[in-house]
C-alpha cells in the first residue's frame, strides 16, 4: 500500500531528498529536488520506484565549523533558491537582477487584471528587462500560458537571447526566412502559433494578410510590441497628412489584438509623443481604447493614463531610492550606470584637389539633368531628383560609393508617375527618423536614368575609383587620425556610415593601419542580423584576454538600433554625416546606455567643410537639435518633413549656385528664410510640447516608498549585492583558488580556479567557458552587472556565482565530502558580541501557496531561509528580534574554544532543538502571514486576485544550522551556567 503524501512535504528516492509539487497525484509524484530548481523537477513512481517519507536530519556536533560558517550557508542557500515565497515568483529564478526602478513597471502590471502598458522610458534605461520581468512574472503566477514579441526582424535574435539567457524563455523565431521549416512540422490544422508557446515575430512578416488573420485567431494572451511607434502614426491633416502604408497595416494589425479586452499587452517605445499628437492617442488607444479621447489637460485625466503609462529619463533613475525621492534615509539607495556625460566634437575636412574636381563636374552634371528632366515633366523631374541626391551623398560619402552609384540604375527610373518616383526614391536617399525598415536602406542607390549608364557618369566613375586611398581621400585620412587617437586613449571605436560600398572600403583602407594590436570587422545589411552579431561576438573575442587589444567596428545603419553593443565599444564616429540628427542619436544609443563601463562616451562627428552639402546640414539641423537637448534636458526627434525641407533646399541651392556659392549662411539663401523660420517653429513647438508631455505624465502611479517597501523585502529574503561580494571572496578562497583583490573600492577581484576541487572547476567551465577554467586563467569578478565574456557579475542569479553557491551547500550537507569545505552546519564562537551564551539558528521554511489567477487557482511550493537566535538554553530561551539575530553572522572570534568545550556546548544545543519546535512553528505561521499581506500589498488593485490567496507553512522547518556564541569571560560550560542564571 503505497503513502499520500501532501504538497510541500519531503520524501527520499534516488538516493536524494525531495519536495513534493502540488502536481502530484496518488499514482505519480512530481518532485523537485530539495533546493533545486524548476528543470531538475522530475516524475516518480512509487509503485516502480522506493519513495519513503524523509525528514531532514539535524547537524553533527562532530561536523564543526569557524566564525564564517553560519553566514557562507546561509548566503549559499538563498542564491541557490529558484521558487522564492515572496509576491513577485519570478525574481528568484532569472539571470539577471533588475535595478531597483525596473520593478515599477512590474508594480503597476501587478494592479491590473488585464496588464495593458506603454513603457516610454528612455534609450538605454532597460525596458526590454522592465518587459522580460513582466512576462516571467505572469507567467509563472499562471496570469499568462503563451508569449508572442512583436519586433524588427533585426532585432529577433537579441529579444530571443534575452529571452533564454537572462529570463530562462526559449522562444521560437517566426521570420518569412524560418516560418516554411515551421510549418512543415505543424499536424493538419495546427497553427504554428498553437505549436510554439512562446514566439518571437517580425512585424514585417506578420502584418501581410495571410499570416496576419492566422496571427490574430491564435494570438497568445500576452503580447509585447517593441519599438510600437512604428506601428502608429499621425493622421490628421495638421500633422503630416494620413499614416503611411505600412504603418497603417500593422496599426490594424494591433488594433485586433488589442480588441480582447482580456489579453496583456505591453508596447515599448523611448518615442510616445514626439510632438505628434494624433499618433500619441492612436498608441494609448492600443493600451485602452477609452485613454484615447481622456482629457490630459485634466488631473483626473492624467491620473487615469498614470496607471498604464512610464516614462522617465536617465536624471529620473541615475540615483534613486533616496532621501530626494522622499525616503527617510539613502540606505536603500542605488545609483545606476549610465554614462554621465558624451564627450562631442565636430571634425571637419577638406578635399583634395582632385576630389574637388570630380565632385564639381557631379554637381555640374547634376544641375543639367534637374533642368533638362524639368523641361519633360513631372515625372521625370522627380526621377532626376532623387537620382541627383543619390549621386552626391555617396560623392561625400566615399569615392568606392560614388564609383558605385555612378554605374547603377537609379531605383526610381522604374516610376511610372511622379508619386511612384517620390515613394522609391525617397528611403533609398533619405534618413527617415521614424522608419526602422533599416534592412536594404545601406544598400549604395543608383544615380543612372537607363540600364546602361552613359559616358559622362561613367567617366565621372572611373575617376572616383582613381581617388580610393588617403591620396586622394582627404576624409579617409581624417579617420585615421581621429581612430589612431581614440585607441590611444583606450578606446574601442565604431564607424557609422551610409552605404556598404563605404563600410567596405574603409574596412580594407584600415586594415594593418591602426597598430599591430588593432582587430577590425565590418557588419553591414549583406549579412544576416544573426551574421551580424555573430561577427560582433567574433570581433570581441580577437583579443585573447590581452587587456591591450583594441577594437574597431565598422557598420552602417544596421546596427543604429535596437543592437545592443556597450559591453564592447565605447565611442562612436560618424564618418556620414545623416540627414537626420535622429539617426545620430540612434547611433550613440547603441554604446551609451546602462551597462556602458566608460564614464565618458567620446562622440566625434566628420563633416566637409568644403563639399557644400555637409556644412549646411550641420548648421541648421544639428546645432539646433543640440540646441534644444541642452535647453530642455531632452532629445526631440526631428520630423522627417522639417530634416527633408532643410536637405532639399540645401540640394536646390547647391545646383543653382556650385559648391563654392554654397558657403554662405543657408539662412541667406534667396526665398528660403521664411521656410527656415516655420521649421524652426515647428521644431521648437513640437520640443516644448514634448517637454510639457513628459512632465505632465510622469510616472507617479507607484511611489518610491512602495518600491523601497518591495525591494527591502527582496533583498531580505534573497540577499543583496554586498552580501553577494562577499561571500564568492570567501567562498573562492577557502576552495583554493588563487584570488587577488587589488582593494581599489571597486570591489572587483580576479580568480583563478585551478586549484579548485574538481566538481567546481567543471561547474565553473559550463558558464564561463572550459579554455578558461583548464588554462587556469584568471576569471575577473565584477560588481556591476555589464560584464564582457569570459568575466562574473557579483549578483545572486550569475550562473557562475550560482556555480560556487551550489558547490558551497552540497558540500555544507555532505559531512563526509572530501576536499575543502568553507561552510559548515555547526560551530561554536568565543567572541565579545554576545555578554551570555548565545544561539542562532538556520531554518529553511516551505510554504504552500495558493495564488488564484484569471485562469483558476495555481498550487505552488516556495522556500525561504530565516535566522533565528535566543540567549540561555533551550527549555528556557529568550528569543532576540530579527535584527540581532543577523547581527551574529558579523561577530569575530576573541579567543579560542577548546575543542571539547566546543563540542560539549554543541551537543547540548542540539539536543535542545526538539523543544524548540513550537517557537518555530509559531515563527513561520507568523512568516506566512506577512508573505500574505505582502502578496496582498503588491496586487491591491486587484480585488478578485487577492480573494483567494492562501499562504499556508509547511511542517516542521528545516533546521540547517546551529551556531553557539559564548562570552570570552569563562569557559563554554560556565557560560553556560552564567546564562541559566
């Protein structure tokens, strides 16, 4: 006759201890192993299997440990601890740890039965972990069953390896180049988004009609949208006319989404408003249809739009948790990463005397062909112009993208009418700040009006290829003085360019002309995004470990979003100068954002002083932008239609007048002064309203009191990052590693393992890399979480730091485990903190939690570890308060403690452990009741949720460690006696 057992209680199979799972039945048990995590769990039968009742046996007096025992095992057992008890289910068990303001969009999820939020924080702050933490957390609260992102397919890749690494997500890539293998593996009638829970999707891909109505009948109950102004867009008259095509598909798209008023859905944008008033309503509309139409002049208004709406700036959150936030005190303080300042410097350059030449006839050329198009037609007229532009940004571009564009068909030679011309000219040779179609658009554009290209630009071609080298390319030379600066300072540039002809020439040009320590690599739109990080990941590893090796990345507009590249490059180039100061911000987002280890990002921006075109573009759109980033503390995109009227008069003066008429102030310019003054108003409008928006609605739906409240019941329960530090210092040392800790304030330090016992060693080689750990080199221990590969970060949920915490625990319960062992379940300390003997206790509790969700009821078991300590004996103890109990881990010894004094006071303590059951059974009913209201606190909006909740303790505790402390004033046996009196 086989046993019941109930949820949370502890059974033996195996030849190890379990927790049985309330998905158990009388047939089958579901386990997880006694500290394990969700992926050890396992299914047993007991009637093929010997499963018997188990309970925890206590510690051995003969198994003693030194001051540091207690407080190694008890760090060792929290950072091993993957179901916390605590409201938020999924902090426990994810790979990164989130900064303190990255829990308020969490919160504010938390008070919605139905999450519906726009997170606006700004580049670089973290909003795809604020989004990753979001969905960990509904769906291990059983709030949500599937996933689907919504994305660029550029930024696939990323959002999947965020996903697995940091948040334990494996989600499928659904791409017009993977979805035919999908499908091929579907059964008759399945949708592949039924197939794979969790998706990952390209905007692009999805919004075609086909795999849109498909998308929409299957769609999971938790969607998130990146980048989601890209799906909306203004469409009232005042403010660029009606929304683009493509825009308006995948507005359509989510408009259907969104109308289940019971599925989650979060979009994430660093650009809301952007002055464009229509669009910010389409895009709250998504969120509730009824915040469309609030009245935002209203306090109701805004108040209502707080509770499904973020936005905060760096200053917002670069020191938070503080006395100016409204705490008491800073003690909770945390002050984030950001770089504290872009280092900004405009270089500019002269041609050569030949590439002037050559650029002049181009400019001749180009001025004929506007006028003698003009003379046939609308359409021609616009075919020339777009052909025109094309030809003189890849002239000042580079001479291999003149060569180029010299020999190729203009794409909007195949117009058939004057609007079919503007719409394939016009994102070949713009950039556009709100099109993040960023595939095909470094493709060099064709300036040819006919398949075969005539003599004069093919002429004009043959004498740009002559110019390729620093010969005669003046801006080439240029780099690679400003590059060869850089790296001597230390620094790991990237080169933005327009056009692959160019990210290729340079790549060669510099090749061997940096110093023999110098690697370079070029990514552009010919490779794949995978390609593309995959060639960034190889690009970083060129160094071996050599501190000294520099890096150089060459890239286009590929990688001017989404990508994140901070851990590898800390400066930027923009060797072409963008039509849009936008796409510069774009750039420098990549390397300046949290996670950055630069304090300074340098930022140096080339221009032609003598080219006619970059001058001017530099004067008006980017002074101005600059302007009012200083002015108002913000970036104000640029609207395409202001940066596309300041280029085109640029273009429009520079064929009437020549490059050398083109030196004067634009403002001068004959009939463009009145257009420039309305541009400059409009652009100054759409800052201040931008401004005003982001004041209006700031995020003041959670106070930083609740978030203070939350974050200290985390960090009580899991731990904190100087607890962190100082166990893996410790812990490291005492397994024989070879550590040095420069005591620079740091609080980074190097280890090498080699000396390690075995089963670390192999633990540490599956995270960090086997040529690491069996070369013996020295692994850097790092107390911020940006680290590079090959390094740890001082955080609960490193994979490395769980490595040595693993090892530390095994090693803590096994008496008889062979090798060193830096934790200990018992030990006696003779030490002057403590006036009459004293004990403290290590208690492990389990907890059955029933967390009702929209779905129905979710049976979860969750641990938690607790120091409890009392002075005298046990039949007569005095129990301390949670404070003092805590105290004790940082008490030294004073003296020594004969070691049969040590074992006599040991034994006794443990034999006094049975009658120390009833405090520690009213100790964790009192726990319980405190992880009730706190679930309670964190979901209060959410009356049905908060109804059915139970938190009941799980009998009897773990008792995992016993430690006596006694007074150095007489022997252990008479301190004892002192402390019955």
């Amino acid at each position: 006759m086989s046993l019941t057992y109930t949820a949370g209680s502890l059974v033996a199979a195996r030849g190890r201890e379990w927790v049985v799972l309330p998905e158990s039945a009388t047939d089958m048990l579901v386990l997880r192993p006694l500290g394990g995590s969700e992926d050890d769990i396992a299914a047993v039968f007991p009637s093929f299997e010997e499963v018997r009742p188990a309970e925890f046996a206590a510690p051995s007096p003969d198994d003693l440990g030194d001051q540091r025992a207690a407080g190694l095992l008890r760090t060792a057992l929290r950072i091993g601890f993957r179901s916390g008890a605590g409201p938020f289910r999924s902090l426990a068990s994810i790979a990164v740890e989130p900064r303190a303001y990255q829990l308020v969009p969490l919160l504010m999820a938390l008070r919605q039965r139905t999450v519906r939020l726009l997170i606006s924080d700004d580049v670089g702050i973290g909003k795809t972990v604020e989004a990753g933490l979001i969905a960990k957390e509904l769906l291990a609260q059983g709030e949500a069953t599937r996933l689907a992102v919504l994305c660029s397919p550029a930024l696939a890749e990323q959002w999947q390896g965020e996903l697995r690494e940091k948040f334990g997500i494996d989600a499928e890539l659904v791409l017009a180049s993977t979805v035919s293998r999908l499908e091929r593996n579907l059964e008759l009638g399945q949708s592949l988004f039924d197939r794979h829970p969790f998706t990952i999707i390209s905007t692009d891909f999805i919004k075609s009609t086909r795999h849109r109505e498909d998308f929409v009948k299957h769609c999971p109950d938790l969607v998130i949208v990146d980048e989601a102004h890209t799906c909306v867009a203004a469409d009232d008259p005042a403010q660029g006319g009606a929304s683009s095509a493509t825009n308006q598909l995948r507005y359509e798209l989510l408009r259907k989404v969104s109308a289940d008023a019971d599925r989650h859905l979060l979009l994430l944008t660093a650009t809301p408003h952007s002055g464009k008033e229509s669009a910010f309503r389409n895009l709250l509309g998504l969120v509730r249809p009824e915040l469309a139409t609030l009245d935002l002049e209203n306090p109701a208004g805004r108040a209502k739009l707080a509770e499904h709406f973020v936005a905060r700036k760096r200053a917002d959150v670069r020191d938070y948790l503080t006395k100016e936030d409204g705490l008491t005190d800073d003690s909770l303080a945390e002050r984030t990463a950001f770089p504290s300042d872009r280092w900004t410097k405009d270089e500019p350059y002269k041609l050569t005397p030949a590439y002037r030449a050559l650029l002049d006839d181009a400019i001749a050329y180009a001025a004929d062909r506007v006028h003698a198009a003009g003379e046939q037609g609308k359409r021609e007229a616009r075919i020339a112009w777009w052909s025109v532009i094309a030809l003189l940004r890849s002239m000042v571009s580079s001479p291999a993208a003149a060569a180029q564009t010299l020999k190729t068909r203009s794409e909007s030679a195949t117009a058939r009418t004057a609007h079919e011309a503007d719409v394939l000219g016009a994102p070949v040779a713009a950039d556009s700040a709100e099109n993040d179609r960023h595939e095909g658009m470094d493709v060099a554009p064709g300036a040819a009006e006919s398949e075969d290209a005539g003599a004069r630009l093919l002429e004009l071609a043959g004498r740009a290829e002559e110019l390729m080298g620093p010969a005669g390319d003046a801006k080439l030379k240029a780099l690679t003085k400003h590059l060869k600066d850089l790296i001597a300072e230390g620094y790991n540039p990237i080169v933005f360019c327009r056009y692959i002809p160019t990210a290729d020439y340079l790549a060669a040009q510099l090749d061997g002309k940096l110093g023999k320590k110098t690697r370079i690599a070029a990514v552009t739109g010919t490779l794949s995004p995978q390609q593309r990080l995959e060639r960034i990941e190889q690009l970083a590893a060129e160094e071996g470990g050599d501190p000294s090796v520099r890096r150089v990345l060459i890239a286009t507009d590929c990688l001017s979003e989404g990508v994140n590249l901070q851990h590898h490059f800390d400066a930027v180039v923009h060797y072409d100068l963008a039509w849009n100061p936008t796409r510069h911000d774009q750039r420098e987002g990549r390397v300046d954002r949290y996670g950055q280890k630069r304090d300074q990002v340098r930022v140096i921006t080339m221009y032609g002083e003598d080219n006619g075109i970059d001058g001017k573009v530099l004067e008006v759109l980017f002074k101005k932008h600059r302007q009012i980033k200083k002015d108002l503390g913000i970036s104000v995109s640029v609207p395409d239609e202001t940066a596309s009227g300041v280029t085109d008069a640029v273009v429009e003066w520079l064929l009437l007048h020549g490059r050398q008429g083109s030196q004067e102030s634009l403002f001068e310019m004959d009939g463009h002064q009145e257009s420039f003054d309305r541009i400059e108003r409009e652009w100054t409008s759409a800052a201040e309203r931008e401004k005003t928006s982001r004041s209006k609605y700031a995020q003041r739906a959670i106070h930083p009191e609740e978030v203070a409240r939350e974050v200290a019941a985390v960090r009580a329960a899991l731990g904190g990052a100087e607890e962190v530090s100082e166990f893996t210092l410790e812990a490291l040392r005492d397994l024989d590693a070879l550590v040095r800790d420069p005591r620079d304030g740091s609080g980074d330090f190097t280890a090498q393992v080699g000396g390690t016992p075995a089963g670390l060693r192999d633990a540490l080689a599956a995270t960090l890399g086997n040529r690491l750990v069996e070369e013996d080199r020295e692994i850097p221990f790092r107390t911020t979480p940006a680290i590079g590969r090959g390094e740890a970060a001082l955080v609960r949920t490193d994979p490395a730091i769980g490595a040595v915490a693993s090892y530390v625990l095994d090693s803590a319960l096994d008496a008889k485990a062979l090798g060193p062992r830096p934790a200990r379940r018992c030990g006696v300390v003779t030490t002057d903190a403590v006036s009459v003997r004293t004990t403290l206790l290590l208690v492990r509790y389990r907890f059955h939690l029933t967390l009702p969700s929209r779905s129905g009821e979710r049976q979860v078991v969750a641990e938690d570890a607790r120091l409890l300590s009392y002075e005298g004996l046990p039949q007569r103890a005095r129990w301390l308060d949670d404070d003092a109990a805590a105290a004790l881990l940082g008490a030294r010894a004073t003296a020594n403690t004969h070691e049969l004094a040590a074992r006599k006071s040991i034994s006794r303590a443990l034999e006094g452990l049975p009658g120390l059951s009833d405090h520690l059974t009213e100790y964790g009913t009192r726990l319980a009741a405190e992880l009730d209201a706190s679930h309670r606190r964190v979901r209060k909006a959410n009356e049905e949720i908060v109804r059915g909740l139970k938190v009941i303790p799980q009998e009897p505790a773990d008792v995992l460690g016993v430690y006596v402390y006694v007074p150095p004033a007489a022997p252990a046996a008479s301190t004892v006696s002192g402390a019955e009196a």
